[in-house]
C-alpha cells in the first residue's frame, strides 16, 4: 500500500447516546433528543390524521427508526 495515498482519521464518530445528549444552543434543559422526540411525534400524528396513508409500526418502532434515521444521515 502506498504511503502517499493514505488519508488520517481525523474525527471520531460521536456515539448515538452522547449525540441525544446534545443540549440546544441558548436552551436549558433542552437536548436534542426532545427536539427529536417532539418531531416524530408530529410526524406520527401527521400521518395518522391523513386518510390515504397507513401506519405500519407502532409509534415506539417508528421514533427509534425516526432518530436512527436523522443520526445516520447528519452523523456519518
């Protein structure tokens, strides 16, 4: 393997848990997780209320889905 053409880690992925755990700028006691909370609970609603869709999950499987989705798409 060439030397010349490896590339240094440089960042550490932040784990799921400690990325939840991020507080919201001029908030206190308001992470990130609530915002998250708040917003897949909207969602769920959302799509409840709404005739032509159908929920396939409960809501439990369907906020850990909603967070792993938004931590994959942000974080990686």
């Amino acid at each position: 393997m060439d030397q010349e053409n490896l590339i240094p880690i440089t960042r550490i992925k932040i784990s799921k848990e400690k990325w939840l755990q991020t507080p919201i700028k001029y908030e206190t006691d308001y992470y990130l997780k609530d915002i998250l909370l708040l917003l897949s609970n909207k969602t769920y609603q959302w799509i409840l209320s709404k005739e032509d869709l159908k929920i396939i999950k409960d809501y439990d499987s369907f906020h850990q889905e909603f967070v792993e989705c938004f931590y994959q798409n942000y974080i990686s």
